[in-house]
C-alpha cells in the first residue's frame, strides 16, 4: 500500500517593495521542495501543505 508524508509550511510574510524578488525567492523555494520530491497539497490560512511518497524502510 501506497503511504505519504506531509509537510505543513508557515507563509513567510516578507517585507520590502520588490514584489518580483519576493516571487523569485518564492519560486526558488517551491523548486527545492520540488526537487525533495514535495507535492503542493492545499494552503491553508497561513500554511501551505505538501505531500510526498514516503520510502519503504
């Protein structure tokens, strides 16, 4: 059977005017999840919640 695990993120609200150097960091950080192999779930409220297949032990 399939199993997962799940990472809940806090929404870092930064502060600054560069709104595109705030979309940048953010994408930087969404890539690294992607590639620990984290799959964008939901958000909620101030969270954001990923999944990922978790390894056989």
């Amino acid at each position: 059977m399939t199993q997962y695990e799940y990472k809940v993120v806090r929404q870092k609200m930064k502060l600054g005017f560069d709104y595109d150097k705030k979309l940048d960091e953010l994408e930087a950080e969404w890539n690294q999840l992607g590639a620990e192999g984290w799959k964008f779930c939901t958000a909620a409220s101030d969270v954001l919640i990923f999944m990922r297949e978790r390894e056989a032990h």
